[in-house]
C-alpha cells in the first residue's frame, strides 16, 4: 500500500471524507492545506487574515503561503513514514515546488459529476471546532444541528455559498485539473469514480493505492 499520496478531485467530491479515515488506517498525516488555513482564520493568526478573502470568494491562496504552511509540516517527524495530502497542490506551480520536497508515490483523482457536486456542498454542515464534516442527507450528525465528537453547533461553510461554489469549480477547472496530465505523465494518477456511498469509495481508493 502507496503511503505518500495526493488526493486530487474538484470541491465537494469526498476527498476530505475518505482522506480523515484512510489517513487513520495508514497511521499517516492528514494533510488538508483547507483545513490548516480554516484554523488560521478561526484563530486570527496574520496568516489567517491573509487567506480569509481569498477562501470566502472562493479563490487561492497565494502559492507562497501555502508552500511555506507545506514545508514546515513535511519537516515534523509524523509526517517521515508517509502524507496524505488533500487539497494540494492546486496548480502547476505548487505541484512544481512539492516535487523538491518529497517524492509522491500516488495520486488518486476523485471523478464526480457537477450536479453531485454542487447537491453535497449545499448538504454539508462542519463544525467549526474539530472540522469534523457532516452531510444533511448522507451523513447526518446524530443530534440535529450539533457535532457527534464536541458538541460544537455545526455551520455552513462560507465558501459553499453558491457564488463562491461557482468561482471554486472555475478555479479548479483552469488551475487544478492541468495537474491530471502532469501526474498522467509521470504514471502515478488512478482515477477513481468518487458516486456511491462512502464505504464503496473508500474500496476504490485502497485497491488505487495498492
Ligand atoms: P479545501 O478545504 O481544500 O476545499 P475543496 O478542495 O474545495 O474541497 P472540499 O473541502 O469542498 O470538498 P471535499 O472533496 O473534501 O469533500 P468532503 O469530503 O468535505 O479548500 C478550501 C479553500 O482553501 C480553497 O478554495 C482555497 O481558497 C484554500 N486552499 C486550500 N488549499 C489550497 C492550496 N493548496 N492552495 C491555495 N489555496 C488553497 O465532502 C463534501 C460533502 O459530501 C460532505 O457533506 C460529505 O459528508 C459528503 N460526502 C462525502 N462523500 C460522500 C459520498 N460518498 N456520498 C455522499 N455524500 C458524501
């Protein structure tokens, strides 16, 4: 089994779902640049200011940001026997910069028609404390409303609002999706149908990295 991976896919398709649990069972870090800058923000931090605009009107990060978030945490101990990345790299020149970093054994590539997308993205509920993430219809917390792990009352991510849903699936369509062609290139991209409960999904993304 691959333990150096990238999670590739347009927002809303499941990476960070199936991400949390496989990185779990490979004993390996889950790396979601997302979530990292989500805490940012939460906690005010100046790199959380700098992100907050460009995460709420759905655009990037600046790449300098994110690649120094990336150098420090491939730097801690943790991350030596294996990553999971999920939400980078997202363009050409992030994929670029993380190819001096580290060597990635596979990356697996979430396929999902827009219409499913945009249907989990208006469902999902996160919670604002453990970033535990929830789906009104699919995953539903147990306690309407309120996080299984913390209590914590779940929230709408201001970036899936539907203007900003709008400029995440364009900016993924013109800056993230050339990234399938770069690994294509390098024989390390498996596609896998990213439709269908989770526990199917998460079938199709081990035997991609075996
Ligand atoms: P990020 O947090 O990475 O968002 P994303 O890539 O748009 O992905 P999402 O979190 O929206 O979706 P997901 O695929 O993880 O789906 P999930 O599992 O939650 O990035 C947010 C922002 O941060 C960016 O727009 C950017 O501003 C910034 N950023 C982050 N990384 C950056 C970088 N490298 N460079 C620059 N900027 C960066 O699932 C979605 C919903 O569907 C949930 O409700 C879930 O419960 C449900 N669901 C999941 N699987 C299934 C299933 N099989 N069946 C039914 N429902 C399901």
């Amino acid at each position: 089994m691959k333990t150096r991976i990238v999670f590739l896919g347009p927002p809303g398709a499941g990476k960070g779902t199936q991400a949390s649990r496989l990185a779990r069972e490979l004993g390996i870090p889950h790396l979601s640049t997302g979530d990292i800058l989500r805490s940012a923000v939460a906690a005010r931090t100046p790199l959380g200011l700098e992100a907050e605009g460009h995460m709420s009107a759905g655009r990037l990060v600046p790449d300098a940001l994110v690649l120094d978030i990336i150098r420090d945490r491939l730097h801690q101990p943790d991350a030596k026997p294996g990553f999971l990345f999920d939400g980078f790299p997202r363009n050409l020149a992030q994929a670029g910069a993380l190819e001096k970093m580290a060597v990635v054994e596979r990356v697996v590539s979430f396929d999902l028609d827009p219409d499913h997308l945009l249907q989990r993205l208006t469902q999902r509920r996160v919670c604002p404390k453990c970033q535990s993430v929830y789906n009104l219809v699919s995953q539903p917390p147990k306690t309407p409303g309120v996080c299984d792990k913390d209590g914590t009352a779940l929230v709408h991510r201001p970036d899936d609002r539907p203007e900003a849903v709008a400029t995440r699936l364009k900016v993924y369509a013109e800056q993230t999706a050339p990234l399938l062609e770069f690994y294509g290139e390098r024989g390390i991209l498996r596609p896998i149908d990213a439709d269908g409960p989770p526990d199917a999904v998460a079938e199709r993304v081990r035997r991609a990295l075996e």
